[in-house]
C-alpha cells in the first residue's frame, strides 16, 4: 500500500523571519524560496504582506518567480489584509491565502476584547471574503492548543462550512504536550462533522522543546499538514524544525506510515543557506544537520561504525546531502566544475556573476592549500547579496599595532561613494573595538554593537572566518557580515557591511496603513 502523502509548509520566510534579529533582505528571502523549491516543499509560506510594502514586494516576487510549489501569504482576519495577499500572490502558480485569528479565552478577553460569536462571525466572514480571490484558503485559530476544545470545534466546522480547504491548529505558545495534542487532534476529527472536506495542519512552537515531538504526535494521529522552518528558526525558541520532522518520518517510516515530498538530499544546502543569511548559527549538535549529527569520537564508536555503519547511525548522511567524499577544488579546478557545484546547490548565477566568482576563486586558491565548498558558498553570497551600489562607504585600509598591556589604537581610511577618502584613529577595548570606534568617528553614528560572532567556514589554520555583527543605531537593529581569512580585517568589513544597511532609510508605512502587529 502506498503511504499517505503528508504537505509540507515551510514558513521560514514568514514565522522565521519575525523572530528577533532574523530579518533579511528581498533579495535573500528570494534565494531562500528558490532553495525551498529545490526542496520541493509544497506550501511556502512568503511573508506577510500587509506589515510592510517591502514585505508585499517581497511575497510579489516570489509568487512572480517561484514555480512547482505553492505561495502562501498570511493575513489577519481583515479585508484590508486579505486584499493584500491576493494582490501580492496574483501571478502565483497556485496561491493560497493563510488566515488567522486568535481563538483562546486568553486573546479573546485580552487581545481582541470580542465574545465567542464576534470572533465566530470574523473568521466566517474573512474566510468567505478570501474565497473570492481563490479557493486555497488556509483558516489558524490563534492559539488553538489553549481554546476551549468545544469552541475549537465551533469555529474549525464554522470556518470549513464558509470554504476553508485547510484548518491549522497552531501551539502557538508551545505549550501543549505530545498525548495531549495528538487527543486534541483526534477529537477534532470526531467533534468537527465537516472535517474530511478540510486537510488537518499542526503549527507548533518550542518553548518547552516539543515542536517536533507534538507535530509527529499530530501527524500520527492524522494531521496531513505540518508547518516547520529550516532549522527551526522562529518566533521565540522557534518552530517545528522542518530537517527533523522529515527525516524522522523518513527514517522511522515503519512507524509513522506517511511520506513527505521532500528531496532530502538537499536539507543540508538548505539548511547553510538559512544560517549564512539569518546570521543564525546551528547548534553542533542539533540533529540531522548540527555538525556533530554524523560524526563519531569515542573508540568503542568508531569500532562498531567501521565495521558496520549501522550500529551508530540510523540515516545515510548523503540522504541529507552531505558528501562522504569531498571533492577537493584548488587552483588548477576549472570554471566548469565550479559553476556545476554552485548549481548544486541551488544558486543561480548570471554569466557575469559566474565571472566574477571564478575570479574570486583563483584568486583564494592561491592563497590557500585547499578551498573547500564553505569557502565557494561564502563567495557566491558575497557576489549574489552584497549589493555595493546600495553602499556608501567602503573598507580601503586599517592600520593598528597591537601588544600585550598597551590599549589598542587603529586607523581606518573609508571611502564613500563619492570618491572621498575619510580617516579616524580610535582607541579600544580590543582591536576589534577601536576599529568600530574609528568607523563611528568616520560615520558620525554612534552604533551600538549588540552582538558580534565568528565562526570557522571551513578547516586548518588559514580557515576562512565569518564574522557576523548585530549593530542598533536608534530604533533600528542590522545585521553585517562578511568573510575572509584576515579576522580584523573580515570584522572591519562586517562592520562597514552593518553601517551601509543602517544608512539605506526603510521605505515608510505599511501597505494599507495603520499599525500592524505580527502575529
Ligand atoms: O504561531 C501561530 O499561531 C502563528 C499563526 C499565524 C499560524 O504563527
Ligand atoms: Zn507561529
């Protein structure tokens, strides 16, 4: 018998861009889509086009781009919000249209101040308004896990009755345990008579660490939709991670019974691209696609591995896309392999940008013994998402002494997109201090440095360094990045990379005006 088919929902470009310093530009939220498409997700949730005419554009692009998987945008149970998704997916494929409203006695009483009917009458009203603009309709009642189970069913048969295809049940603080909301799911299919024109979805948060276990607890018993994010990035302590639920059902298929359309083998591209881009960096021993997830230390291990892998690894690491062998690039490698190992992965260049790559390639390859793909990757996000024209300062020079019991001093020469060369000399608390203090002198902007992070791309001494800086100035929160093998040099350039964003001004107001909080 075949295994029932389970629909994948990716919202990373929707719950796992709000969370708190994930923010990413259009041009990288594109790249992650067309990335989630190579994954053959089924739903991609876009954004949220009414908090932000960026956002809007942002979902219009990829419902203009993206083919084979389905556009979702997300809107509030408003006309002015549904509209706006309708507008923003109207070259979509197969759009969907994604509602919410906050169902508990909790955001009823304190959030929306409405009885049980007002709140009935809304979702009824929104779903049917959305009909209008296509079929796919997707109904969540807001916190779902902590409404009241017969309410719950008022509003599930109510929502379905008025046309909604999928009814979601969102955990939306992570609070629910997996025997629990696995009942809450089956007594919705008893309770709700209408039930088998919708397909059941699970929307789970990780406050307590449970979003995996609860949504396999749904799916198990009978939720055919679970919405995740690559890596689990999300609202708080995150969503569902998308690699674990997969890779679980695929690996205990025995148990769960039902198959998702995931190409797995391109998890682990995923998965760096939504790191590198978010700045947000995976745990070495998060599972599945953590470091550590296929490595093996202790002796005893490495005995029982080599003489037969199965006894200490459940999964085939190449099903998730790691090699087993790497393939080795270096100077004398060719522009055929490169552009056929960036294709791999996802990245689609133009000639020119192929170009420019390669050049950047030879020039790495000689000096460095060996360049290895996160070295390759880190060039083509360089190349694909650094758009100088945007910049108004640019890196020419530092120049510091440092020693043991002597404050560091740095000089720093920019210069801005008028051709003028700047300079400032600044002390610090370290090198990496003064340098931020003589780009501030430069700048004028007192830049508050929240967060500052370096991580090794790739292996040995003359490893490539990524240095990502989180920096507020006022009201706004950035992200800089850069990579290099030069530590200092990469956390200048990180730096410069954050004051350029702060200086593009964000286009004002919200598509259709007033003030919009995320859900
Ligand atoms: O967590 C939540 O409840 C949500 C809904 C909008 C589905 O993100
Ligand atoms: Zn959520």
């Amino acid at each position: 018998m075949q295994p029932e088919k389970l629909i994948i929902f990716d919202t990373t470009l929707r719950d796992g861009e709000q969370c708190p310093g994930a923010s990413l530009n259009n041009k990288e939220k594109l790249e992650i889509a067309r990335q989630l498409a190579l994954l053959k997700v089924d739903v991609i949730e876009a954004g949220f086009p009414i908090a932000s005419p960026g956002d809007f554009q942002s979902v219009q692009q990829i419902a203009k781009e993206i083919r084979g998987s389905s556009i979702a945008g997300l809107a509030r149970a408003l006309e002015k919000d549904i509209s706006a998704v309708a507008q923003a997916l109207e070259k979509a494929e197969s759009p969907r249209i994604h509602i919410f409203l906050s169902t508990s006695k909790l955001h009823r009483d304190h959030k929306l101040q409405k009885g049980k009917e007002e709140v009935i009458q809304m979702a009824v009203d929104a779903v049917k308004f959305g009909k209008k603009f296509c079929d796919d309709i997707e109904f969540s009642p807001e916190d779902a896990s902590r409404t009241e189970p017969d309410f719950l069913t008022e509003v599930v048969t109510a929502v379905i009755d008025a046309g909604a295809t999928t009814v979601n049940i969102p955990d939306t603080v992570g609070y629910s345990v997996p025997e629990q909301f696995a009942e809450l799911i089956r007594s919705l299919k008893e309770t709700v008579p209408n039930i088998e024109k919708a397909v059941i979805s699970v929307h789970c948060h990780n406050d307590l660490g449970m979003a995996v276990a609860n949504s396999l607890a749904a799916i198990k018993a009978g939720a055919r939709q679970v919405e995740c994010t690559i890596n689990g990035i999300g609202e708080r302590a995150g969503n569902a991670a998308l690699e674990e639920i997969v890779m679980a059902l695929k690996t205990r298929n025995d148990f769960f019974g039902v198959q998702s359309g995931i190409d797995t083998p391109n998890i682990m591209a995923c998965s760096r691209l939504v790191s590198s881009l978010t700045g947000f960096f995976v745990q070495r021993n998060k599972a599945i696609v953590g470091k550590n997830a296929f490595a093996h230390e202790s002796g005893v291990h490495q005995d029982g591995f080599l003489k037969k892998k199965d006894t200490y690894e459940i999964m085939d690491p190449t099903d998730i896309g790691l090699e087993m062998s790497e393939l080795v690039m270096g100077k004398h490698s060719g522009r055929n392999a490169l552009s056929t190992k960036i294709k791999a992965w996802g990245f689609d260049l133009t000639q020119e940008e192929l170009d420019e790559v390669f050049a950047n390639f030879k020039i790495l390859a000689d000096d460095k013994k060996e360049v290895f793909d996160e070295d390759i990757m880190a060039l083509v996000q360089k190349q694909k998402f650094s758009d100088e024209s945007l910049n108004t300062y640019s890196l020419i020079k530092i120049q510091g002494s440092f020693e043991s019991g002597v404050v560091p001093e740095t000089t720093v020469l920019l210069k801005s997109r008028d051709g003028q060369e700047h300079s400032a000399t600044a002390k610090g608390d370290g090198p990496v201090d003064s340098i931020y203090n003589a780009i501030d002198h430069i700048t004028g902007m007192a830049c508050k440095l929240i967060d500052y992070q370096v991580m090794s791309k790739t292996r040995g001494k003359d490893a490539q360094g990524e240095v990502t800086v989180r920096v507020r100035h006022e009201n706004r929160e950035v992200l800089g990045k850069s990579t290099g093998v030069n530590t200092i040099e990469t956390s200048a350039h990180a730096y410069v990379n954050a004051v350029n964003k702060l200086l593009v001004k964000p286009k004002a107001g919200p598509v259709g005006g007033g003030d919009i909080q995320g859900p």
